[in-house]
C-alpha cells in the first residue's frame, strides 16, 4: 500500500481534479434548454394534471430541476397549505 500526500486543491497534481475539469468541459459541449424553457413546461404538466394555479406555481417552483410531479404531490400540497 502507498500513500501520496498531495497539496491541498492542487489541481495539476490531483488525478480527480482532472477528472472533474474533463466531465465539466463534456457537459459543456451540450446546450441546455433556458430556464424559463423549463419552468413552462413544468407549470403546465402540473397545470394538465388537475392542480389550479397556485399549486401549479408551487409544484413547479419546488420540483424545478425534476421532469416529473411526484404522485404524493396533493398530499405535499395539503401538508404546504396551498389551495
């Protein structure tokens, strides 16, 4: 067993920091949608699933980085007190 002691936030010498910096600059390489984009579609899947406005804007602002609503979404709702 060996052990290399490294500087500390040495990105030239720490293996994962080069990992890191080559999966950072592939995600890059694809467009992402805007965020407006995504916040619409998501208000109107909630919208297409019975909820009215105002639990449609909080659905959408608590689940902003999912694709789907979760299906215990109502019981959230009760528990949130949005009507």
């Amino acid at each position: 067993l060996r052990v290399i002691y490294l500087p500390k936030f040495h990105c030239e010498l720490n293996f994962i920091e080069q990992c890191w910096g080559y999966a950072k600059r592939i995600y890059r390489c694809y467009p992402m949608s805007s965020k407006d984009a995504d916040l619409e579609a998501n208000v109107i899947k909630a919208l297409d699933s019975g909820l009215n406005g105002a639990q449609a804007a909080w659905a959408a602002k608590k689940y902003h980085g999912h694709r789907v609503l979760p299906s215990a979404i109502l019981e959230e709702l009760d528990n949130a007190k949005v009507n």
